[in-house]
C-alpha cells in the first residue's frame, strides 16, 4: 500500500531524513519509532504531500504522492500532532466542516457523523464547544475528523502526546478497532509501550535513518528474551541480555548490587542499538 523508495530530505546542509526505503503492506499497521528530531514528522509531511523529497519517491497504492493529488488525498487521513479542530464549532460541527471539504452529501455525512461520535465515545457531548474538551476528548475528535472520507490509509503523528494515561488507554482501544476494520495505518510515536502494544510491524529510526524494521517480537528477539538490568560499581545501569530466565539467574549470582530481570522490551532494543533513549 505504501511505498518509500530512497527518500532523502534535506533542508541546506541539514538531512532531515536520509535515504528510507520501507514497503508497508495493505492491512498491516506500521509504527515509526524514534526520538524527538528523528525525523519521523518530517518523513509524514512527505507521505501526505506538504514536504517534496530532495531525492526519493513515495507512492501510495500506486500513486505518487504529490501535494496536488486530490484522488489520493480522498484515500488518506490524517491526525497531525498539534490540534486542528475549529475552537469555536461544537464537536459535531466540526465533523460537519469536515465532511463539506469532502463534499459528502448531507444525509450521508449526517448518518457517518453519528457513527463516529459512538466510536469515538463523543456522542454525549456533541454539541459542547471544541475549547472545553479535554486533551483526550481533543485527540478522540481528531481521529474521528480523520475518519469522515472513511479512508484506507491513516496517518497517525504522535496521536496521545500529551494527554493523561488513561486516555491513552483508550485511544488505543480506537485505534485496535480501526486495525481490525483492515485499513493501512502508520503511526509515528515516542512512547515504546504504544507500538509493541498496537503494532505488527515496527521501523526504528534515529537520525534521519532506519536501522531496523521488523515486528516487535523478532526485534525484541535479537537481544534476547530476558534482560538483566543493575548498577554496576560506578554506580551505572548496565544491562545484561539472555535466552532464558535460568540464564538471567546464573548470571546474577555474581551481582553483589541489587537487579531486576525482567522481559526484554523495544525500549531495551533501541537503547541497545543507539545508546539514545525515547524521549
């Protein structure tokens, strides 16, 4: 469905995103994971056509993206990271904006509105004014404005910064369902629980470059199914990878400071190979 051939971008001397090259298949949800600067909301400004590659092409079901291709602006939706609701407008009138910029007729989008605001759980309160949602009632209406041409492909830029856990928790549980209605969704995110709990595949990517792509368990595997993690006699973490719980233990048995063994997380995988944590 979606197709990152080279791609590089570059703003004067600066490579914001250095030569990505991803196929992500139709179906599948895809997380691109990095911390702040990556590169990753650069990479999305070039899927949806506001940013044009220095060198590299995007096609999208087999168009290339462009940001005048409106047939393929019909087929996608997107949440950026930063609210674009209208404040003024109501939840539901929003939805209504939303829907005329699409040109869908009035009954329709009338019957799609109603659908949404049940799937999102914004059914109760839309007629309140968009500035006195909270951060999470904000993150669920943008979703749902993002799913008004019912598009295959989602774009999802950072979708929970900044909202409470509980919130997210539930934003997620839209997110699983919109998975489960078999639609190519791409999500941008810094926080390594999010992508090892929604997605099949994950793409790691740190200063402008992807240096792994797999699903979480196989990246998770190339360190090993357990981690050791201690202070060492400067008083530094240090973090041991094992096979086993039995060979975790072993292991621990010199350790005279105090250890956890734990399963191995995507944390664990893209402190190990950039030494930089998610942030």
């Amino acid at each position: 469905m979606i197709e990152i051939k080279g791609v590089t971008k570059k703003y004067g001397n600066f490579t914001a995103v250095d030569n990505v090259d991803i196929r992500i298949p139709r179906g599948s949800f895809f997380a691109l994971l990095g911390p702040n600067g990556a590169g990753k909301t650069t990479l999305i400004r070039m899927l949806i056509g506001l940013a044009k590659p220095s060198t590299g092409e995007i096609l999208i079901n087999n168009m290339k993206v462009h940001r005048n291709n409106n047939k393929l602006k019909k087929m996608i939706g997107i949440v950026p990271q930063y609210t674009n609701l209208d404040k003024e407008l109501t939840v539901r009138e929003n939805l209504i904006f939303s829907a005329k910029i699409f040109k869908i007729p009035r009954r329709k989008a009338s019957e799609k509105i109603d659908q949404l605001l049940e799937f999102v759980e914004l059914k109760e309160i839309e007629d309140r004014e968009t500035n006195k949602l909270s951060g999470g009632m904000k993150r669920k209406l943008m979703i749902a404005k993002a799913l008004i041409n019912d598009p295959q492909v989602i774009f999802l830029d950072e979708p929970t910064v900044g909202i409470d856990l509980n919130s997210r928790r539930k934003i997620w549980d839209i997110l699983k369902s919109m998975k489960k209605q078999g639609k190519t969704i791409l999500l941008t995110t810094h926080y390594i629980e999010e992508a090892d709990y929604l997605c099949n595949s994950v793409s790691l990517m740190n200063n402008g470059r992807i240096f792994y792509y797999d699903t979480p368990e196989n990246l998770k595997r190339l360190l090993g199914e357990y981690t050791l993690e201690y202070f060492n006699q400067e008083d530094k973490t240090e973090y041991k990878y094992f096979e086993s719980m039995e060979e975790a233990r072993i292991y621990s048995n010199n350790i005279k400071t105090e250890f956890t063994i734990r399963k191995t997380t995507l944390e664990d995988v893209f402190y190990n190979f950039t030494n930089r944590k998610v942030i």
